[in-house]
C-alpha cells in the first residue's frame, strides 16, 4: 500500500464523512493528519513533507486488513487558528501536525516521532 492508494480527504467536514464510511467496515483505522498543499502543489508543512517517505515505507506493515486515511488540515492560516475544528474535536484534540493515530484508540505519534520508521512500524502493529 502506498500513499497514493489510501484515501485522500481535505478539510474538517471531507474528514467526518468519510470516517463515518469507513467505520462502517469495522476495521482498524489508521489517520494522518497533515498539513493541505499549497498553490504550488507542496505541503505547506516541512515536518510533513519529511516525514512522508516515512511513513510511505512503513505501510508495508499496515495490517491486511486496516484502512488507511490521510487528512489535509487546511491552509497554515486555518490550521494555526485555535477554534480549528481539528483542534477543536474531543477524538482528535490535535496540537501538531504530522500527526498519526490510530481511530479511538489512545495510540498516536506526532511531529518528529513520524519521522521514525521504527516508531511508525509499532503503531501499524496489530493489536494483540
């Protein structure tokens, strides 16, 4: 599995409905929230464009069956806004992004720990 082929939302609302969806299947969910791309076409945010590759790499360990979901958070201006509802929404309570977790679970890595494969590696682990 590779970033291109998980499911691609931006903003708030794209975000809700299609965790609803994907809940639906009862499978493990797994959510990157990242910074949206600019005008140019590029990540707004650095730590995100880095840990990227990262987490690229360890979807080859992402369970057989865990959905996979990556979230634009918006425009840095909207992001940094502390009434985001990202920041706002007592599952997510985001401070910071790159930030990866697992759905209604308490399991999360933020900022620099994405950029660890070992780190990433663990949290795709399967829950015993």
């Amino acid at each position: 599995m590779d970033l291109k082929a998980v499911t691609h939302v931006d903003g708030y609302e794209e975000f809700v409905k299609t965790v609803a969806e994907l809940e639906k299947n009862n499978k493990p969910i797994f959510i990157l929230f990242s910074g949206s791309l600019d005008e140019s076409g590029e990540n707004w945010c650095s730590d995100c464009r880095e840990a990227e590759p990262v987490i690229q790499e360890a979807l080859a360990s992402l369970p057989e069956n865990a959905q996979f979901l990556h979230v634009g958070v918006g425009p840095r201006d909207e992001w940094r806004d502390q009434n985001n509802p990202f920041r706002k929404q007592s599952n997510l309570k985001l401070k910071c992004v790159p930030t990866l977790m697992r759905w209604k679970a308490p399991e999360r890595l933020e900022e620099a720990e994405c950029k660890k494969l070992d780190l990433v590696k663990m949290l795709f682990e399967e829950e015993d």
